[in-house]
C-alpha cells in the first residue's frame, strides 16, 4: 500500500519545479532500478517482493513492497514495470583541471529529454565521463532521461553552466563543433583530450557559442561531395562524432 | 473549417489497422509536410493559408484552408503547427537484383516507431536507399516514424518481409550483423556491397535471423578492451555502423 502523498509527490517528480525542490529523482524499471541503485542515495524504494527476492542487500530509507496496482498508480510509464525509486541528486563538482587531461561533451540547449539520455548512453559507451550542459538544455533528471541513459547515469557525470564564459576558461584545450560547413572529421587530427560541442535539434550550435569553437567539424554524407538538404539526428551526430574520435586515438595505423 | 469525419478520420491514422484499410498516411509540421509533398501523392492537405503562401504550385485531391482551432482539433501533435497532409502509401517494388549491387539496411523487430523513424534519416544521409524489416518492426507509416524520418521517408524505400527467407536468398552477398561477441568493426574489412542487419531494442537479433549472417561486427567501446555491461540505442549503434562502412569506402588510405 502507498500512501496517497507518497504517489502524489512521486508524480511530482515528472516536473523540474518539483524535482528542484526535493533534489529527487525518479527512476523506473526492474533493470534500470538494478543497475543504479549501488550509485545514488535511495529515499524510497518502491517494489514487488518478487523483484526484490532477485537482488541482494538493499539500502534505501524507506522500503515499501508492493503490489501491481500500487504500482500502477504512481507509475509515470505506459507500461509500470515491478519497480520505482526516488534517488537524491548527487551533488558533484565540476573539476576543470580534469576536464583538460579529458575528452568531454558540450551540449548546447538539446530540447529532447530522450536525446540527453541516449547522449548519455553513448558517452557511457565511448568513455566520455563529463557532459556540461548549457543552463537551456533538457534536465538530466527528467525522468525520460533518466530511462533512456539505461543506466549510464551512473557512470556519467552532467553540469550546467552557461557555455560562453566556461569556453573562454577552457581555450588552452581544443574545442570541437559539428557545422554543415566544418572541415571533414575523417580527414582531420582529432585530440586525446578537448571539447566536443554538440547543438540544438533545430538549431544547432547558437552564434555566441560558436565563437568559442577552436576546431570546426563536418560529417560527411555519402555519397561523397554531394550536397545534402538532410541532417543528422543529434544523438546519432553525437555518437558518430564520439565514434571516430575513440577510433582515431585506438585503432588509427 | 474542417468536418467531422474529417477529423476523425485524420485521427484514426496513428492505428495502424485504420492506415491499412486506407493505404493513407499522415505527416504534419511545416517543414516535413513542404519537404515530402513533391514525393507523394496527397489525398487531403490542411493548412493555415500563411503556410499555402510560402509554397509554389501544390498537388492535391483536396486542399482544406483551415484556421489554428480547425488544425489544434485535428493534430496528433503536442504542439500543432501550420499544416496536415494525408498522403497515400506509395507502392514500392522490392528488386532483390538491385539490392545486390548495393549496401542496404535490414532491421530485425525494431519495435521504437522513433527509432525506426531515426534510422530512416541516418541511412538517408549515409545513402542507404532500401531498408528491408522484419514482418514485427514498427510501422513506417506510424506518425511518429514520419515524424522522426524528417523528411527522409521520401528516399527512403522501406519493405516488409520475413527475414530468414529472404536472407537464404541474399547469401550470395556478404550479410553483416552487429554483436557483442562479433569482430572489432575498425580492424575488418567491409564490403561496399552487402546488408547491414540491425537486432531488437532490448534482445537483439533473432536467433533464427542470426543464421543468415555471414559477417558478425562489433562495435568497440572506449578505453579499448574493457568489458561494458552496457550497450548503444539501436539508431546509434546503426549510425556507428553506416558511417564506419561509408568512411572505409571513401576515405581509407
């Protein structure tokens, strides 16, 4: 049985206001649950007792097992899986001497909470262990966010800061942006270590922004040298990006 | 003003049984509906008469000036913007000849109409002109496919066949899948013609689908050689994919 304030303030959950307020977060799924539990502090921990009979040690402040329709109703998800957890935020800091013996994203003002997350995933995948976000772009807590990083939010570690002064500290390490008009990234050098600033869906990287990109980057449609009218989802822009970078540095002969 | 059969008719096309029965599609938004209506041949176009005005000629059976409330009561969209197109499907011809002569997609249970709709622009940008799906992947003409396809699903030929037939009669040319235990994809050749199989968000490719592959990949995560309990989004994973087999193509030295 959950408590009718309980679901009301896990439904909060869904909007930024509250979340802010609570430094909580929402996290949904007997495998993302899982996977991230051991990495956050868990407030509440909501579940079937056949999902917890699969796990071990349990820490959390609470712990409410459940039945299927108590977990219908706070549920955010079309289909509710055997699992909710309230997280508090972690609070990192935003080492910048780090970031410069590091490759690093930059995303400015991705709208789609559900590119954040796989931006996250991705970075995950290619070693990429910081993202820093203008103060515009989607919330990492959001909870399609949360659900579409599979876990690597875990593993990745997401600032905001407004990107115009945080590229003029950065400038002694090379800063990377993908334009329509930037130089092909399989015919450059790519950096061991830099930035990599990626922009909005619509949008793409904003004009002031832009200023501070030292190493302007293209990825090439094909076939070769043909014009496109066509775009690149920005996530999929991301991985691409992030992809022959890792490659350059490992596998490059 | 738009009438009630209309609107109900417009809006019984997210299902896919009623997309069927009509052989229509639907596709909304300013700058899709303008970039796909030369492809197609649309049934009913709905727009706010500022839109019809910054287009030319336009090819229609019916053509519907409509006031923002008309189109907000129609729309399948959060936020409506200026116009709706009802096309119908257009009938393609799978040339199983053709398709050896060139690289194409084959996606096996991709069930995300988003992602799908996300690899439809990617293989659009890496000039991959045929995708052959499995009889269970989402549906091309799902509005939110259209949607995500921005505009791709114009060049795009998108089949649906039962996959382990039609890969015994593909086995003359080299059939390639993505895996965790497959070859690093930087280190092995790639054909510039062949299929690039994609597996099912959650559980991959089928094991009767994996079969017919003759080149299983991988694709390396970063640092080298660490084991990742991770994995990529399918459109990620694919983009990686599409854009190693075109870099290997045009720019290896």
């Amino acid at each position: 049985m959950i408590s009718k304030p309980k679901i009301k303030f896990i439904r909060s959950l869904e909007m930024k206001k509250f979340r802010n307020e609570s430094a909580c977060f929402l996290a949904e799924g007997n495998k993302l649950v899982a996977d991230i539990l051991p990495s956050f502090d868990c407030e509440c921990l909501i579940a079937k007792s056949s999902w917890l009979a699969t796990q071990g040690d349990i820490h959390a402040k609470e712990l409410i097992v459940a039945e299927e329709n108590d977990i219908e109703k706070a549920s955010l998800l079309k289909t509710p899986q055997d699992v909710i957890a309230i997280f508090r935020q972690p609070e990192y800091q935003l080492d910048k001497k780090n970031l410069k013996e590091d490759l690093s994203l930059v995303l400015d003002g991705i709208q789609d909470p559900g590119n954040l997350g796989t931006i996250i995933r991705l970075a995950d995948w290619f070693g990429i262990k910081t993202i820093i976000c203008s103060p515009d772009t989607a919330d990492v807590y959001n909870p399609k966010t949360v659900q579409a990083t599979m876990g690597a939010i875990a593993h990745v570690r997401v600032f905001y800061t407004p990107l115009v002064d945080f590229l003029k500290e950065m400038q002694d390490i090379p800063i990377y942006g993908t334009f329509l008009d930037g130089k092909n990234i399989y015919r450059e050098q790519l950096s061991a270590t830099g930035l990599i600033v990626m922009g909005n869906e619509g949008k793409g990287i904003s004009p002031s922004v832009k200023k501070g990109i030292s190493h302007k980057l293209y990825i090439p449609n094909y076939p070769p040298d043909t014009v496109s009218t066509e775009s690149l989802n920005v996530a999929v822009a991301t991985a691409v990006t992030c992809a022959e970078f890792r490659r350059k540095q490992t596998y490059q002969t």
